[in-house]
C-alpha cells in the first residue's frame, strides 16, 4: 500500500484529483480522510492524508510520500482561500474566521491567518498545516517529504515515478491532464480570485505579506525553510 501525506492548501485537492486517476486506472481502491487522527480499518492500496499529523501517524504506518509547501506562500493562498471562496459547513472554526477575515484590512487579515493555521484545532478532528509541519520529523527517512511545487510542475517525475517504483507495470495519469491550466481553466499565474485555484504560481508571498509576517515564520519555521526553501531565508522581507 502507498501512503500520501499532505496538509490544507498543499496541494490536498490536486493530489485528490491525481491519486483518484491513478487508483482507477490502475483497479486501485482509494481512501482519503481530512482527519489528522485517522486511519482505515479496510485495506485500500492508496491512502491519501490530506491533514497529516505527525505525532499521530509516526507509530502507526511504515511511512509514505509527504507533500508540503513553500509556508509562506501556504498563508497567501489560505488567506484568499478562507477569506473568499472555501465553503464553511461543517467547519465552524472556519465560519468564524471568515467573518474576522471580512471585517479587517490584509495585512491584519493575513496574521490573523497564520494564528489560524498554527492552531491544533483547526478543524473538528484535524490540526492546521501550520501546526503539523512545525511538529513533523523531517529527519524521519520513513517519510519522503517532497515540495508542492515540485509536485504539480512536473507530476510525472515527482510523484507519478515514486509511486510506479514498487509497481513498475501501474499506469500513471497523462501530466498535462493534471497542469494548472487543466484543472482550473486558465492559465499559471492568471489570477482569479473567485476560484479555489486562484493563481497557480508560487512567490506570492514577495509582494502580499507583510514583513511581520516573513520574519515571524522565518523564525519559527527556519529548520524547514532552511533545508527546502532557502531563497526564503536569504531574502530581506
């Protein structure tokens, strides 16, 4: 069985997507929760854990794929994702945030953000992205941790490959059904503020956080942006 890992707004929707393709081209069964503390009690081949907590899995699986990204960009797009199109039922953590989001400037709206991303209760039943990748073992090698970034641009080779390694005879999905522009009808780095995909480009972050923001995730998010996304780091906000 293959284990993906993922977390809110790391991709958790493409990979939905490209794991879904995957498993049914191949006669695969698909299991994919949102909860951070639980897993299935059949035995699918493919599982996706799109709120992965690692202090949960870490005693319970032999280890999988871990999607992550760039964390400053992850706020941008959750704060646009929360503020305007993400839907609420069910999430009432999330309801109460929008209406916040609503009723402040960006800036005030984007810190608000990263409070909401770093909380353990997020979402009933999972923790924020936030919150995961600060308490995630990067130095576990049972966990493979491959960037988002990555992962979208070049499927086939990033993940596709990795999951075709044990099963050299599976089919993988056609990557250019899989691109941004296939998925959201437009162009990378067209931006559309009414659509879960909104821009498709990464390095927003540059010009939308306030530089609070980057040297507060810097600070605290160093380990990580140090060993995969150093630009981060060598940039003065």
């Amino acid at each position: 069985m293959t284990y993906v890992l993922t977390h809110h707004k790391c991709a958790s929707a493409w990979l939905a997507r490209y794991l879904g393709a995957y498993a049914r081209m191949n006669g695969l069964a698909l299991f994919a929760t949102h909860l951070s503390a639980h897993l299935p009690e059949d035995a699918p081949e493919v599982r996706l854990l799109a709120n992965a907590s690692y202090p949960f899995l870490a005693g319970r699986i032999p280890g999988g794929l871990h999607t992550i990204r760039n964390p400053l960009d992850l706020v941008v797009s959750a704060y646009h994702s929360h503020r305007n199109t993400h839907p609420t039922e069910g999430w009432p953590q999330l309801a109460a945030q929008q209406a916040l989001l609503r009723q402040v400037p960006v800036e005030e709206g984007l810190l608000l953000t990263i409070a909401f991303l770093e909380r353990a209760d997020f979402h009933p039943g999972s923790v924020g992205p936030l919150h995961a990748l600060r308490h995630w073992d990067f130095d576990d090698a049972r966990f493979e941790t491959l960037r988002m970034e990555d992962v979208v641009q070049w499927p086939t080779q990033r993940l596709g490959a990795r999951l075709k390694a044990p099963n050299p005879g599976h089919l993988l999905p056609p990557a250019d059904q899989h691109s941004f522009a296939a998925v959201a009808g437009r162009p990378a780095g067209q931006v559309d503020a009414a659509s879960h995909y909104r821009a498709g480009t990464a390095g927003q972050w540059r010009d939308e956080l306030p530089a609070a923001a980057i040297l507060y995730l810097r600070g605290h998010l160093a380990p990580l942006l140090r060993r995969f996304y150093p630009e981060v780091l060598d940039l003065s906000p």
